[in-house]
C-alpha cells in the first residue's frame, strides 16, 4: 500500500500520532497532514499529487470540518476522492450533516487503542481499494 496518498485533516496531536501509527503498520508512508482546515484547503488547491483518500475530523481550528468537505465535493478535481469523517462526535446531527455533503464514510473515534487500529485498517483498505479501482477506470 506504498503507492497511496493519504491527506489526515487532523489537528489533534494524539490522533495524529495513532493514525500515523496504523497508517505505518499497514505499509502507507505518503500521509500529508494538515491540521486546520484552511491549510488542508490550500494544500488540496496547490498539490499535483491528490490523495487517494482524506481523513477529515469535524472540529478543526480556522474552517470546520464540515465547509472542507464541502469545498472538496464542489471541486471538479477533488469531488470523487473519498473522505472518511474520523470524529469524537457520535451526534445524529453531525452524522446526517456529514453524509447531506457526500462524505464517504463516518466514523467515531474509538477510545481503545486495538478498536482505533481495527476500525482505521479496515476502512483504509476499503476506501483505498475503491479508490485505486476508480482511478483504473
């Protein structure tokens, strides 16, 4: 899984180090990070190599979570790049919110270190086996 490009929009130290952890376990060493949303904005508009799939958590300082995901599905560029919301927020509200603006997938942060690696490996595989399928295509 080398060959993927994985953007976290993270600005949580501790999360930050545990999803590098895992990403690291399961052989992916291109990971960008980002930890507010403007910069992750900026990176996304400026960058020639798009992330094969985006972790993107709700609560972040300069623009939430929610407008990056947002301006990610209106770019023609960057709208069929998967993003997971990785989140402590387990709200309906925040959840529907999520889904209304087309993210991936949304998935509450797990407080267990062997549940944070298990949920992050298999939607990692996941998503990034669609997403090397979609750029097949």
């Amino acid at each position: 899984m080398n060959n993927i490009n994985l953007l976290m929009i993270e600005d949580n130290e501790g999360d930050i180090f545990l999803m590098r952890e895992v990403m690291q376990m399961m052989g992916i060493t291109n990971i960008f990070i980002k930890q507010d949303g403007k910069a992750a904005m900026e990176f996304l508009l400026n960058t020639s190599e798009y992330p094969n799939l985006i972790f993107l958590d709700i609560n972040l300082p300069k623009v939430n979570g929610f407008e990056v995901l947002e301006f990610i599905k209106s770019n023609k560029n960057l709208e069929d790049i998967p993003v997971v919301i990785f989140s402590t927020s387990s709200s309906m509200k925040d959840v529907m919110l999520a889904y209304k603006n087309d993210a991936s997938c949304f998935l509450t942060k797990q407080d267990n270190f062997d549940d944070f690696q298990d949920t992050l490996s298999k939607c990692v595989k996941f998503w990034t086996e669609y997403s090397l399928a979609l750029s097949e295509a």
